[in-house]
C-alpha cells in the first residue's frame, strides 16, 4: 500500500510542460492511447504514417501509448518504427504481466493493492526508451499519469521519462502506484487514456488520435482478473476517446486513425502482435491513400459495436422468450 501523504506537505509538482517549437502550417500532435497488447496497433498505424511522411511537432501518450509514444519520440521516422515493431514482436505475456502467486494471494488477503509485481515492465521500458531524460527526445514528448489521491491529470514533459512512462503504464489494482515525490500516480487512462485535452493545452491544432481499438469480436468473458480489469479498462478508454473527440472539436482538427476490425484478442493476449501489426499497417495505409487525413469523423470501428453489427443501426438487447 501506498504511503499516505502528509497533510503538512505542499504536494510535489509535476515538470513543466516544454514548450514546442513552432512550425510552418498546423502544429500537430499524435496522440496515442492505452490499451494493452493492442498497443501493437499503434505501431501498424505509425509505420504507414511514416511511409508518407506524416511526422508530428510534438507526441502525448497514456498507458501503453506512453510507452509507444516515448520511443517514437527519440526515433521519429521509419526506421525507428521498424526497430519499435521488433521491440513488439519480442514481447511475451509474461514479460508485462507476470502474475505471481504470492503477489495475487498478497491482494486477495489485503496484504498489498496489486496482483502483479512491477519490475519486469520497468526493466522493459528502462531497456526500449532510447533516452532516459525527455529533454533528449528528438520530438517533445509528454506522458500523461493520473494522481492515485485526487484523480487529477499529470503530464510530464521533462525529467526521467522511464519513470514518467512506468507511472502512466500503471494500472490500478494491476500494477502498484508510482512515486513521484509525494504523489502517488496510476495509469493515464484513469484521468485521461486518450489525452486530447493535454495536447490541445500544449498548442496543437490539428491532433491525429492513434488509437488501439477494442476486442469487438470476443466470444467470452476474460477469464482472469488481470485480463478482466485491462479489457475494462480499454472498453471505457474507447469511449472516452470518442468523447473528448466531439469535446475539443471546436478547439482543434482532431483526426482519428480507425482501429482493427475485428479484433478477437484482448489487451492481455500478445499472441497476435504480428498480425495486428501487419494489419494496421495495410489499414492505415489504404485509409491514408483515401484522404483520411482530411476526415473528421469519428470511425464507426472506434464506437462501442461487435464486428458483425451494422453501422446504420442500433444495437437492441434481444427479448427473452420462455
């Protein structure tokens, strides 16, 4: 359990957000959002958005997205990509979440307020990033956590970015609260998964959403608590997307890339990182081609549906007949 904050104590300040350096034309912002193994999605869409040369003047990710966000941050054109796919390609279930025993029966009995043990994922992060200060990062980039105590919205874009990363990947009940100072912070998604208002207040005028999707074409329940609580998680992550994307629309151009569809692996399955790579990929790129840049529809594959739905037509709960 986390160490509860004095009372006595001012409440330590996240870095200051870096100022970004203006271009030509729109400032643009890529925004990507949690959502676990689907975070492979991401990486489809970032290298079809290289192949046409679609480079942002700043990044801001949540969760997963975080992690994407950073890497592509310190290596922001094709080749970075194609090493960050590798990265993707190497990354086993058990190297993100490796449920213990011990840690499990520690929250069953209340001994401790997760279920899995942290370092694997902050050696993972600590081993991808490609600079450990934010200041070094060849785009500006901002992670954005939440604040365990009053849920509020913390974004960093200065300082030790494998910690800010690590804070912004922590899953509540899933992952232990990160320390910072005497803050105690959680995964982005618990304020904002997809930051859209973060990179709207850091001066961007047009923001292309990168998100992961959803599992639409599940048969069944995931079975485990973790698996249970990311699937959640991601369901309401898609849904705040979708809001805060009619929210901000009279402050800036916001561009969703449309996610997967279907998609039948959960955010806590990394069995199909390939396919979802490959697949987003040919997604992206044959949407781009159509002159999805210039769209600003919110893609029927980001709102709640099951991939045999029809996109014209509500879905009615069936009646019980007996």
């Amino acid at each position: 359990m986390p160490a509860k904050r004095s009372a006595g104590n001012r409440q330590t300040r996240a870095p200051k957000s870096r100022k970004t350096p203006a271009r030509k034309g729109r400032l643009t912002a890529f925004v990507l959002a949690g959502g676990g193994s689907l975070g492979a999605v991401q990486v489809g869409m970032l290298k079809a958005l290289m192949q046409r040369r679609v480079v942002p003047d700043l990044v801001v990710g949540a969760s997963v997205g975080a992690i994407n966000s950073a890497y592509f941050a310190g290596r922001p054109d094709a080749k970075g990509t194609a090493q960050l796919e590798q990265i993707w390609l190497g990354i086993r279930q058990e190297d993100v979440f490796p449920v213990s025993l011990r840690a499990g029966l520690g929250a069953l009995l209340g001994r401790r307020n997760y279920f899995v043990e942290p370092d694997n994922l902050a050696r993972l992060i600590g081993s991808l990033l490609p600079f450990k200060d934010f200041a070094d990062a060849a785009l500006p980039c901002h992670v954005v956590a939440t604040d365990i105590y009053n849920g509020q919205n913390v974004c960093f874009s200065e300082g030790d970015a494998p910690k800010a990363v690590l804070a912004s990947a922590s899953i509540p009940a899933v992952y232990p609260p990160v320390q910072y100072g005497d803050r105690y912070l959680v995964d982005g998604g618990v304020a904002s998964n997809t930051p859209i208002s973060s990179a709207v207040a850091l001066g961007a005028q047009r923001v292309i959403v990168l998100p992961t999707g959803f599992s639409c074409s599940i048969t069944e329940p995931p079975r485990t608590v973790v698996a249970a609580a990311l699937h959640s998680l991601n369901l309401m992550i898609m849904q705040q997307l979708v809001r805060d994307t009619a929210l901000y629309a009279d402050r800036a151009e916001i561009v969703v890339v449309p996610p997967l569809c279907p998609v039948d692996v959960t955010p806590y399955d990394f069995s199909q990182t390939a396919s979802l790579i490959r697949r987003a990929e040919t997604s992206t790129a044959e949407w781009l081609l159509a002159g999805g840049l210039e769209s600003v529809e919110v893609p029927h594959t980001l709102v709640p549906h099951h991939d045999g739905d029809d996109p014209d037509f509500p879905y009615l709960v069936p009646q019980e007949t007996g």
